[in-house]
C-alpha cells in the first residue's frame, strides 16, 4: 500500500508539472516545427539548406502508405488501437526485449509517446529522472490523441524524428541517403530508413553498411509479419543492394558552395532590413524556398572545368619555378609570407615575440595538406601549411545574362572548405588588357577613326619617371602601324597607351562609370594597361554593354523567395535600364573588335586548340609581372568571366608564358562552354548569333590591318632608340 501511494503521489507531482511541464492540448494543438530554408537553382535543383535543425516537413499524402506500415510493424504495431499509451506492448517489453532479450520484440514507447519525446526532449536525470520523463510523455501523448488524428500523429513524427548527424524528418533522410524524396522512396529504402530509428549512428548505411542491411532485412520481415508485404515481396527485397546515393549537406561542399554561401549574406541582410516585423521570418527556422538564378548543369561545368585546368596549371606553375619557388623555406618571401598569416599575427597579439612565434610555428605535428591530389598527411608544422597553401592557385568563374544580369555560374574559388574568401564578391584585382575595350569605347565615342592608325613603337614618358610601357609577345617591327582592330587584336600596350592619351584620362573614367564601372580607377597612363583594380561582377556588368544596346547590368543571385506557406515574401524586380555608355555604332564596331580578337587575336585558342564552333568574342588581360591573368568572354546569351592567380601579391606567375590570360584564364571558359555545347538540353543557347551589325558600320572597319612608315621616315628614325617625350593626357593639356 505505501509503495502504491507513492506510485500515486509521483505520477501526480509529474502530471502538476513539479518534474517539469507538461505540455497542455492547446499547447500541442498550435505545434510549429522549425523548417529549414532551401536553396533552388532556376532549373529546380535543390543545391543547398540553411537550418539549425535540417528538417523539411511534407504532408502524409508525400509519404508512402509502405513507409508509413513499415514504421507501425516496426515501432508501434498497435498503433491504430490504443489512445496513446499501449500497456500490452509495455508488459510484452518487460517479458521479452527485458527478460527473454528478444530484438524484434519492439519498444514499449508508442509513436505518440516518441513523438512527444522528440517534440520535447528529455531533461531528467537518474532513475527518478527518467521515470518523470516516461510519465511526462505518457500524459502528453494521451492529450496528443485527443488533438490529432491518427494520420496527423504520423505525419508530426516522420516530420520530427532524428536520423542522426542534425537530420530530422523522413525529407531529409531520403534527400540525404538516396538523393531522392520521400515520395519516391523504394519498399527497401523506407525499410532501410525505418531500420535507422532503433540506433541511428548503429544503423547509419554510410558508415555501416552491413550492420544497416541486417536491419534493413529485419524490417522487411516484420512487415511480412504483419501482411504488409507477402513473404516472396519481402525475400526479393532482402536480396537488393541498399543502393545508397549519399549526398550530405554540408555548407561547404556540394555544388556552388561560394554562390550559396552570397545567397546565405543576402538573405541575412535582406532578413534584416526588409522583412515584415509583424510577421517576422528567420533564415533557419522559417522553411523559406530561395529561388536563384543559378543553372546547375551550367554551375557543375564550370566547377568541372576549373578542377581540371587548376590541376594540370598548378603543376606547370609549380615546374616553372623549380627550385628557385619564393615560397621555399628561409626565403625572403616565405618569412614575408608566415609573418602576414593569421596564426603567426595571433601569436604576436598573444604577446610573443617574432622569433618566439616562429619557432612556435615550427614545431613539429601532424599536418594534412590539401592539393590536387586529394591531400596528404605529413610529420610537419604550421609553417609547412601556411607555405603550402599560399602557393596554390586560385580562381573565379562568372557567367551572367547580359540582358539583366541574371548570374548563372559562380565559382568563387578552388575549394570552399580550405578557401572561404570568394574572389567573385570579396576580390579587386587588376584587370589588365581586359580594360581596353573601355579605352578603345571611349575613343570611339569621342570621334576616332576606327582605321585610324598608331605606331607600335615604344615611347619613354619623362613626365611619368620615364615609364615606357612594352608589348609582350612577337616583337612587331618599329616601323609597324595598326589599325584599332588589330591593335585591340593583338593586345598591343604601346597603343593602348596612345588612344587613352587621344582620348583623355577623365573622358575614359567617364565611360568606365557609365559601364557601371564603380571601384577606383587610377588616372595615370597604366589606366589603359588596367591597372586599376576591379571586380569581377562589375567587369562582367561593363562587357554586357555590348550585347545589352550600350546598357551595363547589375548581376543579380535571388529572383524571389517564398515562405512555408507558399507566399512571395520577395520578388526580384529588374531596376530601371541604365543609360546606354555609348552609341550603337560604337557598340557594334567594339563588337566586331572583340570578335577578330576570338577569331585570330590573342583569344584565337578558342577556335584552334579548343574547337568552339559558334559566335564568339572576348578579350584577354594579363597584368604587371604576371600577377593576374584575365578571360572576359561574350556569346549572343552569356558573358563570362575568369581569373586565376595567387592570393597573396608577393607571388606572380613564373612567367609569360604560363600566366597569360590566353593560358591562365581562357581555358576555363573554353572548358565550361564546350561541355555546354555538347549538352543537348544547354545546346540551343549555343547556336544563336550576334544581330548583324549596321553595313555602314562595317565599312569604317574595311582598312589593311597594318601599315608601315614610309621611306624617308623610316630612314631618319632609329628602331632601336627609344623614342621620349612627355605624356600629354587630353583631358588636362
């Protein structure tokens, strides 16, 4: 008798809430599940989720009537009969999982009973603990009957059940383990999922792939047991493989990580500013559905190609230098190098001294390093891993539509989880050559003749401590002229040089900002040769000028986001169109400029060693002593951009010959847009054509391509004497 008015006193404390709170039916009644928010590419692929708890809750209806009888066989096969709690099933749990230890037996826990457990997490501790906590949840799941129906119990539980590592729902586990959902989820792969919920990590298939088909197996034969399979269904599917499709989702790895990781900053800073305050949403509790601009067969492309060119690229760089590499320990570089790292600065801010720091850093440990190959773990130090990964390539792969900006393909480095910074929305670097165009726009504009002719010779300008700009490549002849095409052509910065002093410093940063060109430019000479600083967005917005009637674009990631309710919370709207940068006349003859430039210019790779069929044109940039190389290329649909080089100044390419955009940069297009014109759904973007040029504005390019000095000049001149004379910048006279 004692013991029973105890037993009595206990339940009754727990059902006053003195062990805790015992959630009310109005409570349970207004359940909201957090939802993660997702991430769709414009073709309908899901590339990435934003969650505290990665959860996507779907209606009964999404869910298999196989999956939803495996779950009651296996976990609750009186489920349909009892208001909540099943004493039958807690005395067979005493008799035989405890006493005759019987596995297929079950858990005395109801489905209602494990869904208030999942709703409301277990807080005690002990035996006195626990047996407040069972109490708890056999009250609430009684209360939990008499709000939901039977169907509404087991749409909450499949939407709130854990399948380990942060996964919570049937959703998210056939995402995760067979890259499908729920609805097209196989009898053995619901059994495989259902077979995880004894001892998720025990059963995971990815880590114990035997361990989960035995389970997975037992399952199977549970429902035969209960009629749900016949006994010939249930023997064939024991016989499959799981026939996993793993696809975790980590934040950095998948497809596009840099693009979803700007997707995550806008949205907070959209969250921020603009969401509704009386209806309040959160990035990772929400369920918001972010819908992109993104083309994920593009994306994986471009991701496809910057793997293989970095591979082959990284060992031609590293063969360049040899044994004289900067980044070899004890060089100047490489203590430059370690000084300017963060380990090395969070050591000084600890108050130990240069030599104290790097020696902290030298201390022996294990080290993995990441490369090309997959990696290696090395008996090293901090040191060797700072060194080793400042030598590394890296990279950044834009494509928008020229028409609104639109991206398509983001690769803002050379892999996310070693490298966070993205080159496309943090980086400014110098464009080299691919600037020309804005110089030869802007000269066009102000009334050159686009057969006027400049000398190729080289000129010192004593007004600029002697600066004497030189072109790479072939040696043209001293005597030789060029035409603007060919100069443009074939890149020729003596030229280059000469049409930004024609046209005037301040006339070509006018047209750099009318291009949509907002960072800071130099004005100085170097202004032609690109030395200004750049990103890679806004560079992709100015080349859209020529395909966009003169009109730059802003590059846009988001079209619209809904909430989980399925209403539009945004809705990307195209702003007003920017005043077109330059006339149509200059934007067909820059057009055609840029094409003779893919065609037989610097970019003619493209067609020789690439094979691109199609209209296409684009320029290449290289910048001072090899740091940068650059690939701006236009179609009748895309404008692409591309840059590889070092992080970190202090290391340039090895020479010429190895980083010129025409090696560095260019492939990584001619890659990326030969597997699209190989892809039959991506092929019809391919095989439109530029809108033919006004005949009158083909003419005014109908000139020889060169010219030389004539006779006598060519007598009174020295080709081997550097000619000089002051810069005399039009602008300022």
């Amino acid at each position: 008798m004692v013991l029973t008015g105890i037993g009595i006193l206990f339940a009754g404390s727990v059902y006053l809430g003195l062990w805790g709170p015992v959630p009310t039916e109005k409570e349970l009644a207004t359940l909201e599940l957090d939802r993660a928010s997702e991430v769709y590419t414009s073709d309908s692929v899901l590339i990435g989720k934003f969650f505290r708890y990665d959860r996507q809750p779907i209606p009964l209806k999404e869910i298999p009537d196989h999956l939803i009888e495996a779950l009651i066989a296996v976990e609750d096969a009186r489920f349909r009969k009892h208001r909540g709690i099943d004493f039958p099933s807690l005395g067979r749990v005493l008799v035989k999982s405890i006493l005759m230890g019987d596995e297929a037996a079950g858990g005395g826990s109801t489905l209602s009973q494990q869904l208030i457990k999942n709703l409301y997490p277990r807080t005690g501790t002990g035996t006195v603990g626990l047996a407040a906590d069972k109490l708890r949840e056999m009250i609430a799941a009684r209360r939990l009957e008499r709000v939901y129906s039977k169907d509404q119990i087991l749409e909450l539980y499949l939407n709130t059940v854990s399948f380990g590592g942060n996964r919570y729902g049937i959703e998210a586990a056939a995402r995760t383990f067979f890259n499908t959902t729920t609805a097209r989820l196989e009898p053995h792969q619901g059994a495989t999922l259902v077979g995880m919920l004894k001892a998720t990590y025990t059963y995971d298939p990815h880590r114990f792939p035997e361990r989960s088909r035995e389970r997975r197996n037992l399952v199977l034969e549970l429902m035969a047991k209960s009629g749900v399979l016949t006994t010939k269904e249930a023997n064939r599917l024991k016989n499959q493989d799981l026939g996993l499709d793993y696809r975790p989702f980590r934040h950095d790895a998948g497809l596009a990580p840099y693009f979803r990781e700007r997707v995550r900053k806008i949205m907070a800073r959209w969250l921020e500013l603009e969401s509704d305050p009386d209806s309040p949403l959160d990035l990772y509790t929400s369920g918001l559905k972010i819908y992109t601009t993104l083309d994920s067969r593009m994306q994986h492309y471009a991701e496809t190609a910057m793997q293989e060119h970095l591979k082959v690229l990284q060992k031609r760089f590293r063969e360049g230098y040899g044994k004289a590499a900067p980044w070899r320990k004890g060089s100047a570089v490489s203590l430059q190098l370690v000084r300017e790292s963060a380990p090395y600065l969070k050591l000084i801010e600890q108050g130990l001294s240069d030599s104290q720091a790097l020696d902290s850093l030298e201390r022996p440990r294990e080290v993995f390093l990441w490369d090309w190959d997959g990696g290696r773990t090395i008996n090293g130090s901090a040191m060797d891993s700072i060194l080793h990964y400042a030598q590394l390539l890296q990279a950044g792969s834009l494509a928008i539509n020229p028409s609104d900006g639109a991206v398509r393909v983001w690769v803002g480095g050379i892999n996310y989880e070693y490298y966070k910074f993205d080159h496309i929305a943090q980086s400014r670097r110098q464009v080299g050559s691919t600037f020309k165009p804005v110089v030869y726009a802007s000269a066009l504009e102000d009334g050159m003749d686009p057969c006027r002719y400049h000398a190729v010779r080289e000129i010192r300008y004593e007004n600029f401590e002697g600066w004497t700009p030189s072109n790479s490549g072939e040696k043209a002849e001293a005597y030789m002229n060029y035409s603007m095409q060919t100069a443009l052509q074939q890149s020729v910065n003596t030229i280059a040089v000469k049409i930004l002093e024609e046209t005037g410093i301040e006339k070509v940063i006018e047209t750099a900002r009318a291009m949509g060109i907002r960072d800071e430019l130099p004005q100085q000479p170097s202004l032609a040769l690109g030395s200004g600083e750049v990103g890679m967005e806004q560079l992709a917005g100015a080349y859209a000028c020529f395909l966009n009637s003169g009109r730059p674009v802003t590059p846009y990631l988001i079209t619209s986001v809904t909430d989980r309710d399925g209403r539009e919370r945004y809705k990307h709207q195209n702003p007003e169109p920017y005043p077109p940068a330059f006339s149509e006349q200059t934007r067909e003859l820059m057009l055609k400029m840029l094409e003779s430039v893919a065609d037989k210019g610097t970019a003619a790779s493209l067609r020789t060693q690439y094979g691109l069929k199609g209209e296409l044109a684009g320029k290449t940039g290289t910048t001072q002593n090899n740091k940068d190389a650059w690939f701006v290329a236009l179609t009748p649909k895309l404008v692409h951009v591309s840059w590889v080089g070092l992080d970190n100044h202090r290391i340039g390419f090895p020479s010429t010959r190895i980083g010129q955009g025409a090696q560095a940069a260019l492939p990584l297009f001619a890659r990326w847009y030969k597997s699209i014109q190989q892809d039959t759904e991506l092929r019809a973007l391919t095989q439109t054509r530029f809108p033919e040029p006004d005949p009158g504005t083909l003419s005014l390019l109908d000139c020889p391509a060169e010219k030389r000095d004539g006779f006598f000049k060519r007598l009174f001149t020295n080709p081997n004497k550097t000619k000089t004379r002051n810069f005399r910048d039009k602008s300022n006279p």
